[in-house]
C-alpha cells in the first residue's frame, strides 16, 4: 500500500481500513506472544500502514480546514 492509493480514499475508508489494520496488529502480536507467528516481517509491515493511514486523514483534516 502507498501513500497514493490513500489519497483517492475517502475519510470514512480510511477509517475502516485503520480499524482493520488496528484488528490485524492485534492479532499478529498474539500470535507472536503465543509462539505462532511465521511471517515476523508482516508486524512492521502493518504498523507502518497504519501509520500511513494516520498521516493520510491528519493531511485531509489540514487541508478541509484549510479551506473552511
């Protein structure tokens, strides 16, 4: 996922999409507590999405307030 794909998103779909990646962490770090995590690498992978997500509705919050 990138930053692109995100902006052609709406502020709802954001939303949905950082609740999944918030549900999806969760489990992953269950899994590693719990010894069965394969993939490591996809517990970074995530948090980073997230974190673009985060960065992609704070960028349209600035910019709607901006315009207000």
């Amino acid at each position: 996922m990138n930053a692109t794909e995100l902006r052609d998103k709406t502020p709802d779909q954001l939303r949905e999409q950082l609740d999944e990646l918030k549900k999806e962490s969760f489990n992953l770090r269950f899994q590693q507590a719990s010894g069965a995590l394969e993939n490591t690498a996809r517990v970074r992978q995530v948090r980073r999405d997230a974190a673009r997500v985060k960065t992609v509705l704070n960028q349209k919050a600035a910019d709607a307030a901006g315009q207000e």
